[in-house]
C-alpha cells in the first residue's frame, strides 16, 4: 500500500515520528485517553516506535489486576465480562479489556459482539476496550496482546481483561498472562466438560457457571467438581471456585467479584502473584526469542535459499527434515555470529 | 522410572540398541504390523533411534492419501472417521488413525472414545489406530505427530487420517499436515457457525454436517453456504462442498467418500497436491528450526543464566524484555558459533 508518507524523505519522517512519539507519550503519562488509543495502535504495528513506548512507559506497569477470561464459543464470555465491567465501574475502579481475536479472516460474529459492548461503554471515559489478533506465530498469544496489556497496565487502568474470543489454543494461553483466569462455561456450551477439555480444566482459577437458569446448570457443576477431584492438584493451584452467573441479567456478578477478590488475596499470599508473573515473563521472553532468532534467520538470503533447498530434497525423499535441521541450524551459527544485531 | 536396562553399560544398550532398530526397520519394511507399532512408539520417544528409522523408511512415504478430520467438539469427529474406515474397509483399502489428543492431562473421555473404536477394529489388520499427545511446544502439531503420519504412509496404508480430539488450536493446524481436510459440525456443536470461528472455516476442504437427521442441520447448512459467500477465495482452495452425514447410522459416508475422491481429484490437478506438500514440507522445518534453536539456546548454562537475570530485570522494571530480546540473541550467536553441534 502506499500512501502520501512513502514520498517524503525517510530522514525527515524519522524526525517529525520521533517528536510525535514523544508528544505521545507525553500525553499517555498524563492520562490522554487519545493517547492510549493511539499507542496501542503502534504497538499493534510493532517495531522502534512501539519498543520506545513501551520503554518509557513500562516502569509503571504492574498496579493492575489482570483477568484472563476464556471458555468454549457461546458460553456468554461477553456477556460476562461487560457485566463484570460495570459492577467495577460503579465501585469506581477503572477498566480495560483486550479482546484476543482468533488469527482468522472470519471474525464477523465477534467484531460485531464487539462492536455492541463498545457502544454501550462508548460514553464510559473510564472504560478502554480494544480488540487485537491474536496469536505469535510460533504458538501463545501474540506479543503485541502481552504488550497492550502491559500498556493499559501502565496507563493506570485498575482493572485489565483479557479476553479470548471463539475457539483456539488461545484459550489456554490466556491464562500465561494474568494473575486470575476465569473459565466461563453455560449449560449450553457444547457438550459442558467435553468443552473443557483441550486444557481448561486446569487453567482455571475460577468457574463461572453462565446461564445458570438454563436447564443442565446443576449437571454441569457436578460435573465441574467430579473432575477437580480426578485432576492433579497442583502444589500452588487452589481448588477453583465455582460461581453460577445469569450474566446477562447482572445475577451471580456481585458473587463473581467477591470471588475473583478471594482468588486475589489467595495469591497475594506467599508470594504467590510475584512467582506467578515471574513466570509469565519467561514465557514470553522465551516466545520473543524464538520469534526474533526465526527472524533473523528468514532474513538472511542464504538461509532462506538453504531452507528452500531442504525442502526440495525432503519432498523428493532424498533426505529427511531431521538430517536437514541440524545443518540448518549449523549454517546460521556459523554465518551469523559476525553480524547478528542485523 | 528405573528399569533393568539402566544397570546395564550404556556401551552394550547402545550396541544392541542398533541391532534391535535395524530388526525393526527390517520387518517394518517386510510389512510386519508389530514392527510399525513399535516404530510409532520409538517415534513418540523422539531421538536417534527415532530419526533413524524415518532416515530408513521414508522414501517409501509419499503414496497414502491423507485425510484431516477436525471440527469443535462434540460434533462426532470419531463416529465420522469409524464410519469412513468401514466403507475404506469393505473396498479392500487399509487404514491409518493418528489421534491427536490436546497436551492435556485431562483426556479421559477422548481415551475412552478411541478404545471403543479400538476394539471395534482390534481383529482387523488393514486398520492401525494409535493416539499421539498433540502439540509442539512452539505451536502446531508435534513432530511427533507428523512423523507418525509418515510413518505409517511409508508402511503402505492407503489411507491416513489425521484426527484431532476436543478443542485447541491442533484443530487448525491439522490442515497443514494433509491432502484433504474434513471438517465436521453438527446442528448441536456449540453455536452453529460460532464454534467454527478460529480458523476453521478457512482450513476447509469439505463440510461435513454429521447428525444432520437432527433439528437445525437445514439452518446450519444455509450458515455455511453464507459464511462462504463472505469468506475470501484463495486462489488455490475450491469452494467446499458440503456433505450430510449421520455417521453412526451410516448415513451419507458413501457420498462424502466421492466427495473426498473429487477434492482428491482437484488437488491432482495442475499440481496442487505436490504444492500443498510442499508447502506442508515447509512449515514443519520451519517448527523443527525453531525447536532446535530453542534447545541449543537453554541447553547453555551461560545463555539459562543470562535468560533469568532479564526476567528478574523485567520484573523489577528495570529493563523492557524486547530490549532484553536482542542482547540475549546477540549473546546467543557469538557464544554458538563454536559449538552449534553441541
């Protein structure tokens, strides 16, 4: 795409980008709204401009409660989440949400569910919702959304969600980036457990049991805790608890907090929350890593021509990609020890 | 775990070690159905014996058809791949499963569904079924999973399907490791279209409307054909036909085999297959690079040490972790450059 800016100068958009970067955060620490907006916009971009945001602003991070929100498609996550938001509005705490989309093109349903609850917090100056893409492309969610997080952190915001939307290893992931996962799941969601299954159970911090009027709640909660017996306690996992929530009429939402506040004072205890984010911090450090060395390596021309050899020759079964790997890797070593910071 | 074999000399289990994987290999390639199962579990174990016999036998591969089936669950994914195997069967075919089960420690009932399927085709030895844990830890499916795949079309089965089991994003990347892809909802999956939202509707070759002698399988399918409408055309992917199903009676398994035969067909043409496979060929080496970066990375004392001093400076916000990112990879290549085979 190119627009009127590819025409000037590099040189000068360098310098006026600069000054704008600074004015901006400027005003982020002053609390502009704009300009949280705007910066999370760069973030999304990545790149210089959005390392040297977060560079300045990251000293303030780590006042915020962060909660993870996931459960299979259709069990009412939304839902919940606004009704979570206003109970916390009316407390006077201040609130953000990351929406983790699915890395697809098909995203009608969830933009628009998206769109909804924007209105309805459009006129909410303490309320900031953004929905962003997903995944990294090796695997966990993707830096800029750990970023964002970081960014509404630092923005002051009290509370930050993040919340996954439709079906995807990012359901899981989500719990690598916060201090409390809620596991929301209704009647109605599939087939109860077996919607669970691919990793849930144990992510959970807490049960939301949603449309609890629905027919099937009762089961569904039996069910919750025959399988919390069966499953490995884990030394620093409490026993989730299990809310029923009828989100969509406020019901259950006054208990859920008061929940999500006992599962924070929990952790907040021996030093659980600081093991917590310490170990959240590797993970994405290790993911950063593995993203940054694949790029180095694509951005070599003779890898690249190497790599395509290999794939020649494994297609044609003349050597297997294991062999192919190790001298691979090999060559990078090799070649780029001499000019890694490219 | 202890077992007799650690007591014994490293030298003699290595030597007899060899002889034994050449037997192996020997009545793998003679078609001895004991062979393979032992191969697949040597594969599952990772490791030289692992590289060794694909190093022997994949040269065979290239030959099976294979079949991807996904879709949210609950769907009838396995009653749709018995009901396959059976009229596979009755045409004098034979058959491979890989079961791709959710790195999760709570399978019961997946478990519990293959060994009922198991038992169906326990006497039947056209058919092979072996359940594999799923995912690579940098996303996609584990090599091991692949491996296996090419293992058993090396083995000469004339079909290998690839099933993932529950949710997770093992749903998505399945597509990338076969010809065609399966995917299966059903009018009580979840919310209709919603549960297909994470890519799925995108990886799909054909639609397969399993239980479709239930309510809303005329709705569902409208959903789909609309979805379609929106969704952009890849140059390269035919419009997915859509196939009715009701697999535990039976129902349909006939007319979604020519389905199959007519994707297989198209992708016969024009070269696709051999691109698909190419292109499949990719980005498995691209997950085994990363992969092995990543453990010649942590297998350094020196780079495990620095890794932990920038989490520790990220947690007291001394330091951004993407500027810890390029010291740590900087530090990383010039250390490795000298032992990169280590």
């Amino acid at each position: 795409m190119t627009t009127e800016l590819d025409l000037v100068p590099a040189v000068s958009i360098r310098a006026s980008s600069t000054v704008d970067i600074e004015d901006l955060i400027e005003r982020f620490l002053a609390g502009d709204r704009l300009a949280l907006a705007k910066a999370l916009t760069r973030i999304e971009r990545g790149g210089g401009e959005s390392e040297q945001i977060l560079e300045r602003v990251h000293g303030r991070a780590g006042r915020a409660i962060r909660l993870g929100v996931t459960g299979p498609p259709g069990a009412g996550k939304s839902t919940v989440v606004s009704a979570l938001i206003r109970q916390y509005r009316e407390a006077g705490k201040t609130v953000g949400v990351v929406a983790v989309d699915p890395s697809s093109s098909f995203t009608g349903g969830a933009l628009l569910g998206d769109r909804v609850r924007m209105q309805e917090f459009a006129t909410d100056r303490g309320v900031f919702i953004r929905s962003m893409a997903s995944r990294g492309r090796l695997g966990g969610l993707s830096g800029a959304t750990l970023d964002a997080t970081l960014l509404m952190d630092a923005f002051g915001l009290d509370i930050v969600f993040i919340e996954t939307v439709g079906v995807g290893q990012s359901e899981i992931d989500v719990a690598e980036a916060v201090d409390t996962t809620l596991v929301v799941i209704s009647p109605e969601s599939g087939d109860g457990i077996q919607a669970l299954k691919a990793g849930l159970m144990e992510v959970a911090d807490l049960f939301v049991v949603n449309k609890c009027d629905r027919e099937g709640a009762d089961r569904l909660e039996r069910e919750l805790l025959l399988t919390q017996d069966i499953l490995d306690d884990h030394s620093e996992k409490r026993q989730p608890e299990i809310v029923r929530t009828s989100a969509a009429n406020g019901m259950g939402i006054l208990e859920l907090i008061e929940a999500i506040d006992r599962h924070q004072e929990f952790m907040q205890r021996e030093g659980r929350l600081s093991r917590r984010r310490r170990e959240n911090l590797a993970r994405q450090l290790r993911a950063m890593l593995a993203e940054r060395m694949e790029r180095l390596f694509f951005g070599s021309s003779r890898m690249r021509s190497d790599f395509e050899e290999a794939v020649r020759l494994a297609e044609v079964r003349e050597e297997t990609l294991h062999r192919a790997v190790g001298r691979l890797v090999q060559n990078f070593l090799d070649r780029d020890s001499q000019d890694a910071s490219s």
